[in-house]
C-alpha cells in the first residue's frame, strides 16, 4: 500500500459537542475525548509511516464560543502539550503550529514556541496543529507581507506566495479527512488543499479510531489523483 500511502493527512476533527450530548456529557468532557482521539491518530500514522498530520484545532472563528468554553479549550492545549513533549520527543515528532499567533493568550503562546524549539530536531514524523487558523486570513496575510515588502505583481508567484504563508515548508495536505457527517471544509487550508482528496465520515470525532482511519486510507488508495489531467496522459506517465 506504500505507493498509496498520502504522505500528509489534514483532519478537521468535528463533533466533540455531538459525542458529549448524545451520551448526556458536558462539552468538556466531549473535548477531553477528543484530545484521546488526537493522540491515537498521531500513535497510527507514525506506525504507518505518515511523515505529515494537520489537525484543525482551533479556528478564528471559534471565539464566538461561550467564553468558558474557549477558556477551557485553551487550558486543555496546554495540558496536552507538556503531557505529550516527552512522548512526542521519544517517538522523534516535531511539533509546529500554524495560524494568527499573536492574537493567542501569552501562556498559549510559551508553550507553543517551547514546544517547538524542543522537538525542532525531531525527523521521523510532524505533527502541525493549526490553532488561531483561518485559510481566507492566511492567503490575505500571505499578500499583505508580500507587498509591504514590495515585491512586484508579475514578480508573485505560486512559490514565493508560499514563502509568506503560516507554514511554507509544509506540503500540501494529499488527503483531508473531516469527520461529524459534515460536508465542508470550513476555512482549512484553502489554497494548500486546492487538488487535495477529500474524504467525510460520519462518525464523530471521539469515535474516529484506527478502522476509520484504515477506511480513509483505502478510500483514497482507491482514487487516481489527477491533478488536471486526463487518464490517458496518467497512463502514459506525462
């Protein structure tokens, strides 16, 4: 399965409220589920051999949540990222983030850069959470960088585009999975998820473990990617 294996999987991991009602929990304990989610999906892709995983943590759009609730997400991040450093170090991932970092909270903000400078080193896997993040924002910061440093119009192209993005040395997501039934991307990675398989499950987020994600990875085996082409230029390897 190696030649089908994607090399970077972006989840919009959706539903922890859902999962919560339905079993009579409060919200937290819907997002404390899945945070379980989150660490079995890293554990199954650095088995397989995945090199690259986003996860959609937290969107600019998520500070319309009640306040307590963002409150708590934000306190749950910083459980899961000391809880999970000396795991992530051993098992050699690195740790990135993307999005609007300076609108996060100076506590938020420490562990990320800790974080980051401590499993810098790590090669065998990166583990990218997208927190603050909105693909719209993104590509419009992307320009407004580019032209404060004047570079000219016909001088923009695709590649130097990336260069002022969150994340310019991230590959572009093969397959993005969104799980909860619903069918929409909601303002991730837009313009690197332009030719990117996509693939809905309907299975909340807390319940999305190792079948799932083996029934993700056949479904996109199955695909022939084609980037614009038509099957006889596939075929003929052009």
């Amino acid at each position: 399965m190696a030649e089908t294996m994607p090399k970077h999987i972006a989840v919009i991991m959706d539903g922890n409220g859902r999962w919560a009602a339905a079993r009579g929990l409060s919200r937290s304990q819907g997002h404390l589920a899945g945070v379980e989610a989150v660490r079995t999906l890293v554990r199954e892709c650095r088995t397989m051999g995945i090199p690259y995983v986003t996860v959609y943590a937290f969107s600019r759009e998520n500070w319309q949540r009640p306040k307590t609730e963002v409150s708590f997400l934000f306190d749950l991040f910083l459980r899961f990222i000391r809880e999970e450093l000396p795991e992530l170090l051993r098992q050699d991932i690195r740790l990135a983030f993307m999005g609007e970092k300076s609108d996060l909270p100076f506590a938020v903000r420490q562990v990320m850069q800790l974080a980051e400078s401590k499993t810098a080193g790590c090669a065998s896997m990166t583990l990218t959470i997208a927190l603050n993040y909105a693909g719209r924002e993104e590509i419009l910061s992307a320009v407004r960088r580019a032209v404060a440093d004047g570079v000219p119009a016909d001088s923009l192209t695709d590649e130097r585009l990336r260069s002022y993005m969150y994340a310019p040395w991230l590959p572009d997501p093969d397959l993005i999975i969104r799980t909860s039934g619903e069918l929409r991307l909601s303002n991730f990675l837009l313009y690197q998820g332009a030719y990117s398989e996509l693939y809905f499950s309907d299975v909340l987020w807390p319940d999305f473990g190792p079948a799932e994600l083996q029934e993700a990875l056949r479904s996109y085996a199955s695909r022939t990617r084609r980037f614009g082409k038509t099957d006889a230029q596939i075929q003929s390897g052009e």
